[in-house]
C-alpha cells in the first residue's frame, strides 16, 4: 500500500499543479481582460450558451464571465495551497485533501457544463481540452478518496482501544462526567 500512496501522492500533487497553472492563467486573463474574457470566442462559448439558456444581455454574460474567472483563480489558489500543503506534510506528517476534493469538484461542474457547447460548436480542440481536465479532476479525486479510505484502514496500535482517554464502563459519549 505504501508504494500506492508514494504514486497516488505524486499524482496530486502533478495534478494540483496543472490546475494551479493553467486555471490560475486562464483566470486572470479572463479577470484581467477587458471584456472579462468574452473577446476570445474559443474560450468563452460556454459562457454564450449559459447566456443563452438564462436570457441574459450583455450586461449579465460580463457578470457571468467574471464570475466563472473568480471561480477559476479561486480553484487555482485552492490547488496552489493544496501544493504547499502536500510538501509540509512530506516533511512533517498528513496532508488534509478535503479542500483540493472540493476545488476538484468545482473543476467536475465547470467542465461538465463546458462540454455541450464544445460538443454544439463542433470544437475539437476545445472539446479535447475540457475532456483532458475531466479526466485529470476525477482521476486525482478517486485518487484522495483512495487514500482517505486507507488512511481510516490503517490498524491501530497494539494496546490502544477507542476509548482510552474513559474511565472503564463509561459510556462511550456523556457529554456530563
């Protein structure tokens, strides 16, 4: 299990870093743009077609495209921080994924829904790109939970017992000792 967890560990953390780079860049750019990144037509189709569905004038798809670019620059800066966290923990014990599942999580949704108007527009490109990242975000998840769930496996020491810090014959919660 120990040489599953050194290759799933270095996965993350290849992953992690994608994520941080590439939505970091692709988040400040839309941010930082003029038109909040609605200018590049390749990029921005899901936008229009979420536009679309909802109605919405020009006014909203800049509200829209800046909200998606805060909501990448904030999945890069999760995925970021989830990096610095996973070399503290090589030198000083577990690293807490549980925010890196939730900004993976952000990364499932986007894509998702970035996926029909790639498939709409005929965009192989882009519908190679979104695919790539939706494989890479459920790949480093099912990787996360494969290592919470062997973290919960792990035996305890010899001598030890859940309730070593009670009183024999307490009950295991009473909140009024």
């Amino acid at each position: 299990m120990r040489k599953l967890s050194l290759a799933s560990t270095a996965v993350i953390i290849g992953v992690s870093v994608y994520f941080a780079w590439a939505w970091g860049m692709d988040g400040m750019r839309t941010l930082t743009s003029n038109s909040y990144g609605l200018d590049d037509v390749w990029r921005s189709q899901f936008i229009f077609a979420i536009g679309s569905l909802f109605s919405l004038g020009p006014v909203g798809l800049i509200k829209l495209a800046a909200f998606f670019g805060a909501v990448k620059l904030a999945v890069a800066c999760v995925c970021g921080i989830h990096v610095v966290d996973r070399l503290r923990a090589l030198a000083f014990g577990r690293a807490d994924s549980e925010w890196l599942e939730g900004g993976l999580i952000l990364v499932v949704v986007i894509s998702i829904m970035s996926i029909g108007p790639a498939v709409w527009s005929h965009s192989g490109d882009l519908l190679r790109e979104i695919t790539i990242q939706l494989a890479l975000a459920a790949i480093a998840t099912a990787l996360c939970l494969l290592e919470r769930s062997a973290a919960f496996s792990e035996p305890t020491p010899v001598g030890v017992t859940e309730l070593a810090a009670t009183p024999r014959g307490a009950p295991w919660y009473s909140p009024f000792r």
